[in-house]
C-alpha cells in the first residue's frame, strides 16, 4: 500500500506486479516487487515498459 499512497496511479496486480501509469497513461511500466521485513529494503524490478497498446497485447501478471 506504500507504493499506491506514494504513485496514486499504480495499480497492484497479482504474482507481486505494480502497473504505473506514465505520461497521462500514454505509457506503462509493470514491475516486479521484491519486499522485505526492513522499511528501506526492497528490490524492484522492471518487466515491461512500453505504451498503452504494447502493454494490452501482454499479461502483466505473468511477464
């Protein structure tokens, strides 16, 4: 929920994905999180970023 308070416009999907929005929704990032019991450890890790289009023809849950 750290993520959504900070980025309102993520999304949090499923198998640990955050879909942000960038530009106006012209373009998508999903990533992968990695979280950890420490308050300033965690790994995130980029797993798609392309536009709204490429991102329709995935599924962000499992890329």
């Amino acid at each position: 929920m750290d993520i959504k308070q900070q980025y309102g416009s993520a999304s949090i999907l499923g198998n640990r994905r955050v879909v942000f929005n960038i530009r106006g929704n012209r373009y998508r990032m999903v990533v992968a999180v990695r979280y950890t019991t420490e308050e300033s450890e965690g790994t995130v890790f980029i797993k798609f970023a392309g536009t709204h289009e490429e991102y329709d023809a995935i599924d962000p849950v499992k890329i």
